[in-house]
C-alpha cells in the first residue's frame, strides 16, 4: 500500500524535474490570463502517471482517488492539476462509479482555471469514465447551473463524445433534449468558454443530426451569441451552412 502524500510528493517532484520554462512561456499564447505553469506536455504529464503506476499496478483505484484529491489539493502549477486527473486514466472505466463524478464537480469548482485543464478532465478523464458508466451521462446536466464557468463548460464538453458513440456492441446516442436544453439554458452565459462549449457541442451533434440542429439555429439565431453560432455551423454540408448564414436565407 502506498503512502498517498509520499507518493504525492514524488510525482510533484518527477513533473518539476522534467519543467521548461521557456516552453512554459510559449504556453501563455494559448490563455487569455497568465497561468502558472512549468512548461510541462500533456503527453509528458500524463507519461509521469503512466510510469509510477507500472511498478505499483495493484493499486487500488480506491487510493488512485486518494491520491488525486492529495495533487489537486497542493497545486500551484498548471500542469500539477493535468497531473491529478492523470492519476486516474487507467482506472477511470472501471475502477470508479459515481463518486467520482461528484468529485470531478467538486475540482471544476475548486481546482480547474482555465479551458485547457476543463478539457483535459472531460477528454481524457471523464471519456473513458462513461464509456463504463453510460447511465451516469445525464447527471452532467446539473453542471449547467454551477457558478463556476469551468463546471458549466464541462457540461457539455464532458458529452461531445457521446452524441453518437459505439461501445461495446451497441451504439449509444445523446437524446437530442439534452443537448438543445443545455444550449438554451448556456446560451446568454457571461463566459466566453460557456458559449463556445456549447457552440461545440452543436457543432458535434450537426454531423449526426444536421436537420435538427438547423432547425434549432433557425429558432434561435436571433438569441444565440455570434461566437456560439460560428462553432455550431463550423462543419456543416456547405449548402445547409449557407441556408443559415446568408441574409435573408433563415
């Protein structure tokens, strides 16, 4: 059994060894607020947890949860919380049940600041989280309503991959309600993340339902944001494009 703040602290001490600060400072372009980072990869990160963990396999998913709250909780580096949901990747399908979905809103709310460290969560954490868990997907939607804008991005980023996703033998499909009732419900947010997270997620949804999310344009393109309406239509057939975007088309 491992010590959970050892081990903490030795991963915090592998990703500090392996910091670039001038690739810290080429990072900054990709944020529109300065982050703290150490100028670590993503690839990288994540290779830090992949290599801790193969001489510890028979850890127990349990303590991997123990062990990323630990990270979270003591990071001052931007790549620090990419390394705590690292932790989990492996064990995420699983090894974990609802609990950690509880805790994936607790760290949107306290720990998650900018857009990279919202996705990296939804994409690599809680994607293959619900390829085990399908029936959980719903619970996301609760997210809309939290007064962090990272937890409100991440209600719809954390199911883009599921608007239309084989597992295993049968194929699973977003129920269109979900996605338009997010959308509506984020269109006027404050937070330009908000608005393009669910411009992404109707972008998404376009390739498998292109008539349904046109008519959802059509009703509220008089509402909806530019930034939102520009991700939505950013894939569609070129001639449907053009019904919603030239004057007097709509």
């Amino acid at each position: 059994m491992i010590s959970v703040p050892a081990a903490a602290d030795e991963l915090a001490k592998a990703l500090a060894a392996r910091a670039d600060p001038d690739f810290a400072v080429r990072m900054q372009r990709y944020f529109p607020h300065e982050i703290r980072a150490l100028g670590v990869g993503n690839a990288a990160v994540a290779g830090i947890a992949t290599d801790y963990f193969r001489e510890r396999r028979d850890t127990p998913a349990a303590t991997r949860l123990l062990l990323a709250e630990q990270v979270l909780a003591h990071a001052g580096y931007h790549e620090e919380v990419l390394l705590g949901f690292a932790v989990l990747h492996k064990v995420a399908r699983t090894g974990l049940g609802g609990e950690l979905l509880d805790r994936c809103e607790h760290w949107l709310e306290t720990y998650v600041s900018n857009w990279a460290q919202c996705d990296d969560m939804c994409l690599k954490l809680l994607y293959p989280f619900f390829l085990g868990h399908l029936e959980l997907i719903p619970q996301t939607r609760r997210w809309a309503g939290s007064a962090s804008p990272w937890a409100r991005r991440a209600a719809n980023v954390a199911v883009v991959k599921f608007v239309r996703r084989k597992v295993g033998r049968t194929v699973f499909e977003l129920p269109l309600s979900h996605v338009f009732d997010n959308c509506v419900r984020l269109m006027h947010d404050d937070d330009a993340y908000v608005r393009k997270g669910s411009g992404w997620l109707l972008k998404v949804t376009a390739e498998a339902h292109p008539d349904e999310v046109a008519e959802f344009l059509r009703t509220w393109h008089t509402d909806m944001p530019r930034d939102t309406f520009r991700y939505a239509v950013e894939k569609m057939e070129p001639r449907l494009r053009r019904s919603l975007t030239e004057p007097g088309q709509r």
